[in-house]
C-alpha cells in the first residue's frame, strides 16, 4: 500500500527528481516507510511506500528488464503468485517477491489490458517509454483513488489531490459543479472533484496519455443483475460460502500484522468468522463505541470476539469532536459529509497500534440489498396512483408557498416523484436546485441554475443499469455512485490518514459478480434485507441477536452533540460574517435553521452537519493551503466569493 504521484511534461521539458518529491512529500501518511523516485527527460513517477509483501526488496518504482517500462501503484494485487508463476513459464525475469513487478510483465504481454488480469485493489501509473505513453488505472469498484490534471501541456496525477496541487498551485480552481454536488450527496461523484481542472479517475476505467491527449475508456463494469439463479437457496448458500471465504482467504497474505474491524453488524460479523476458520491464531479484532448507549455497537463487536475467540480490542470513546473534526476536515482535500468518517478515523488509530493491515465488512449493503432507503423505496411505490400532473402542481406552486414548518411537506414533494426520482430525491441531502433552496443565497441558486443537473448522471446509472427489477437498478446505481464517492472514500482516507491498509473481501471483484448475477430473490425477501447473506452468517455461527436488530452502522450522536458539545463553538462559525460572506448561505433561514435546532423544535442536525464540515473545508483546507500553512505547495488554493454583483460571478476562479 502506498501513495503515488507524477508528471509527464512536453518533449524537450525536464522533469527533476525534487519536483516529483514535492508532489509526493504531501502522501507521506499513506507510506511512512519507503519513498522512490523515477526522474528521467520529460517523465516524472514517485511513490510512498507502506511496506505490507517483500519488505526488503518492494523498492518502487519497479522496471521491466530492459528499464523501458516503469511503474508505481497503489494496493494489493492477490492472485500475483498466479500471475507470477504463468509469467515465468513465458521467459520473464523476476528479480523481486512483490506483487508489483508482476504489473510491469503482464503489460508487456498484454499492454493496457493487463488491468482485466489483476484481482485485487489498485490505483497504477505506468510508463512506457518506447511507445512515450503513460498508463493511468484503478480498480474496479474504486477502493483506490486516482486523480489527474492537464495544465500548461504538463499532465499530473496523484493518490490524493494535495499531490497535484504540490505539482501545480495554479490548478486550485474551486468547481462549481463540484460543490453543487457535495450540497445533494455529501461527496463530489466521479469524474468530478471539488476542483475544476482536476478529475477522478472513476473505478473500472484507465487512461492513456500519449502525444499530449488524455483517452479514457472504461474496462470492466458489473455484470447482468439476475441471470445466473443457483436453483435453491442451499445451493446459493454453498457457492456463496465457498467464494467468499476464498476472497478472505487470499487477502491474509502479508508480511506485517494483521487484524479485522468488527463493528458487530452482519458483514464484519461474516468476515471475522471466516478469517478465524482460516487462521491458527485468535484473529485481532477492533471496535470502538461510544458513551451515549443509542449509538454504542461495541457490546455486539464483543459478543462476535467470544464467539470466534478473537483477540479483541476495544475502546470506548468521547472523543473531542472539534478537534478531530478541524483535523480532518484539513486533511481532506474535498467537502465530505459523512459523519461516520470521524468513528472510522478512531477505529483506524485504534488497529494500527497494533496490525499495519485490517480487514473490513464495506460492500455487503450494495450487494445484498442492505440499506433501510431500498424498503422505504419500495413501499412507497404505491404512491405512483398519484397522477403526475397533480404531483407537478404540488412541487411547482404548492411546495414553494409551505412554510418550512408544515409538517409532511417534504414527504409530499417525494411522494408525487416517480420511483427512480423518488429515490434520488430520498438519497439528496440539499438538493438546491429542488426543495432546499431557501437555505441559500439568490447568488449562489443563480450559479447553480447554470451548472449541469446533479440528478443526470445517476438518472444515466439508473436507465442504463444492467438489470430489469427496480431494486437491482438501486443496487447498480449505488455501486457506481455511493459506494465510491462516499463508503470506500472514506475508508480509503480515514485508514491512510493512519498509515493503516484496509482491505475489503466482500468487494473481492470475483465475489461481486457472482453476487450481482444472484436474481434479487436471494437478496431481499419479504422485506428482510440481506436475506441470503444473513442465512450464511447464521450458518457461520454469528450470534443471532445481531442478525435481526435495527441497522445501525457507524451512527454517532449528531442530534446530542449539535446541541450540546457543538453549540456554543463549532456551530457559531456558521452565522459568523466571514462564513456569510463567502455568498453561499442566506443568513436569515440559517439563523432560523440554527434556533430551531438549539430549542429542540426541529432536528436539523444532518443539515447543520453538512453545511458546517463545508465552511471548515474552507477554512482548513482551501484558507489554511492559501496562507501555506497546510502544504506549502498548496498555497495558491482558495474559495470562491459570492458578491451582491449584477456582473456574473467568476465561480471557478478561486485566487
């Protein structure tokens, strides 16, 4: 696991060492352990490294036998033994034992397509220099990140956006379109990213850079949802069984220690149970939780411990939410609203006192139907009675007249939405353009109004999924949307921000076709969720309390600490002129939004939350990266400014 960066300049330009390193100096937590820099004419590739197979003789980056070829990634590819031994049995000369140099070979026999051969997780930059051409890849299902950017004939790429930014000030441009989209999700979806010059690689796909142009093109996608039925529900049990428990299997190859999140839901629940059949030693298992009962899993995290005898860890924790929320809403390079990012950072400073790699539960929820928003979905289909030009009469004349205060108006509005846009509307959190306009200023609605719909490329998702039922176009939709931009984002953060690797079997690529081609009847059944995959955790011996109880996940206590711990500091900043004056927010319905909440009238904590971590992101990253206090490379970023003005305002300019 590691952290890579780069350039590729214009033929003719140098490209030093020192500027590489300037890129890769930002990554250091993401590989503490090694750094390794190729500087040679125009081409620029560095890594960090966090040494996890061949702890001596991993050094990137990794050449072919000629040096023609070079490579730095970041990951774990498990079937590299495989690919090993096939690649020797053709004349290839290996000289290390890691997985990376299989990279360099299976390109030269199979050029960029070498990526459909490598199972595992994986963001790669790979340099040819007979063909003058740089790979980029990641992962099928984007547990890995990968950014890139064109600026002045130089394209850069990097684990992390701070490493371009290192490369290149100049491409701190606040997007738009960018922000608009973390006001509707709480993330900024792929390709896009909070900048506007800078975009993410999205999973599945790869990019060649060759004669100054950049050719994305997508590799792999999931499979048909539904064509493969097993015949019974043993026979699915069985299979499902035997795949899975390879997948963990293949990912308990390493070097350093190793140990497991255990949250006391049903996927970690899986995955510790087969990790203990495999291992001859009590597995090391994590969990934290924390005082407030409601929202503490950690007695279902032990009962899972005894059962398989693990070695369990467990801390109870009050933690001091403005300071790791000030941490790491500095160190994240975009707006990010789930509040679950701040359990999974202390879960992660947890397990890396004592493992350097950690196996998680992600993934079960996308695969097998597991979130609550798919029932209330479903039952809600029986509003589609409800003509739709009463429902266009509703949103567009009624809803804008209800004062914020009449109960049901929001139901309403979703209600009178057909299913997909009933869903999508479900899953906004401030959907500006929509119902939430009222929370921001005229300037900023006007902005937003001229940028792309944040709906259209998950209607796309929807309309063009792989499968014929409604919840398995859900299922597609969130795979390529939620699950990248939000679930495995922040794992992939919150785990390198403590220079901890996390790995995810249930996501294995192999197990989640099998899974996708599954008919939905093995996923949901008469309301239960997860069905079949509850079936194989009774079948593994978890405990049956945790199999039927309320999903919680990683839930915190925003409701208690809004008004409570966050009340009389963090929460200020948002009525504060400096916050106002940045021409987002109409300070009127924030004021309102903030009172209410304070006297218990109305919960508006998940609002309060989002529209709080985007000021501190303005403050901690983008003003803080300005002054060069964050990374002195990143010292040009900047916010935009909303100005009363009957001049258009310049969004995208950020300086």
């Amino acid at each position: 696991m590691c952290g890579i960066a780069g350039m590729i300049a214009r033929p003719g330009d140098a490209v030093t060492a020192e500027q590489v390193r300037r890129m890769t100096g930002t990554i250091v937590h993401r590989g503490p352990d090694d750094e390794g820099i190729h500087a040679r004419g125009n081409v620029g590739l560095g890594m960090r490294r966090l040494s996890i197979i061949d702890l001596s003789g991993g050094h990137q980056p990794i050449y072919n036998e000629d040096r023609s070829v070079a490579v730095v990634y970041n990951g774990e590819i498990y079937n590299f033994q495989e690919l090993r031994r096939e690649l020797e049995s053709r004349g290839h000369q290996f000289r290390t034992h890691t997985d990376t140099e299989v990279i360099v070979h299976l390109y030269e026999e199979m050029g960029v397509d070498c990526v459909t051969r490598l199972r595992g997780m994986f963001a790669i930059a790979l340099y040819d220099e007979k063909r003058e051409a740089l790979l980029l890849a990641r992962d099928r299902l984007g547990k890995k990140p990968l950014f890139y950017a064109q600026r002045a004939g130089r394209l850069f790429f990097g684990s992390e956006i701070k490493a371009i930014l290192a490369g290149e000030p100049d491409l701190a441009e606040v997007d738009p379109e960018g922000v608009l989209q973390f006001f509707y999700y709480g993330y900024v979806p792929d390709p896009h990213s909070a900048f506007q010059n800078i975009k993410k690689l999205p999973p599945g796909h790869l990019a060649e850079y060759v004669r100054g142009e950049v050719h994305v093109r997508q590799y792999w996608d999931l499979p048909r949802y539904g064509s493969n039925d097993p015949g019974s529900d043993e026979a699915c049990l069985e299979e499902m069984e035997r795949r899975l428990a390879e997948a963990v299997r293949m990912r308990l190859i390493s070097d350093v220690p190793l140990g497991a999140l255990l949250s006391g839901g049903v996927d970690s629940s899986i995955v510790v149970a087969l990790m203990a059949r495999e291992s001859s030693t009590p597995v090391k298992t994590f969990s934290i939780g924390f005082r407030k009962a409601d929202f503490n899993e950690a007695e279902y995290a032990r009962l899972v411990a005894e059962r398989f005898g693990t070695d369990h860890h467990q801390l109870i924790v009050d933690p001091d939410i403005a300071k790791i929320l000030d941490h790491l809403t500095g160190m994240m390079e975009e707006p990010f609203g789930d509040s679950s990012m701040i359990p999974t950072y202390c879960v992660s400073q947890l397990a890396r006192q004592q493992v350097t790699v950690a196996l998680s539960g992600d993934g079960g929820d996308e695969l097998f139907a597991g979130y609550d928003r798919y029932v209330v979905n479903l039952k809600r289909r029986r509003f589609e009675v409800i003509p739709s030009w009463l429902g266009r009469i509703y949103r567009n004349q009624i809803y804008p007249r209800l004062a914020p205060e009449v109960k049901g108006r929001k139901l309403a509005w979703n209600i009178t939405l057909a299913s997909r846009d009933r869903y999508l509307d479900g899953v906004a959190f401030l959907p500006v353009l929509h119902r939430e306009r009222t929370l921001f200023s005229d300037q900023f609605v006007a902005h937003a109004v001229s940028c792309t719909n944040p709906f259209r490329q998950f209607e796309r998702y929807y309309d063009e999924a792989p499968a014929s039922d409604h919840l398995s176009r859900l299922m597609y939709l969130d795979t390529k949307t939620y699950l990248a931009g939000d679930i495995l984002t922040k794992v992939d953060r919150m785990s390198m921000a403590n220079s901890l690797e996390m790995r995810c079997p249930i996501l294995d690529h192999i197990f989640v076709e099998w899974v996708t081609e599954l008919p939905a009847k093995y996923k949901f059944r008469n309301g239960t969720r997860k069905f079949l995959f509850k079936k194989l955790a009774e079948r593994l011996g978890v405990p049956a309390q945790l199999l039927h109880r309320r999903k919680q996940g990683f839930s915190l206590p925003l409701v208690h600490w809004m008004r409570h711990e966050l009340k009389d500091g963090l929460l200020q900043i948002l009525h504060e002129p400096r916050t106002m004056q940045r021409g987002y927010f109409n300070p009127e319905s924030i004021g309102v939004v903030l009172e209410e909440h304070r006297r218990g009238r109305r919960d508006h904590s998940y609002t309060l939350w989002m529209l709080l971590v985007f000021e501190l992101w303005h403050r901690n990253f983008l003003e803080k990266a300005a002054s060069g206090t964050v990374h002195e490379s990143s010292r040009c970023v900047a916010g935009p400014s909303f100005e009363k003005s009957s001049a258009p305002i310049a969004l995208g300019d950020a300086r």
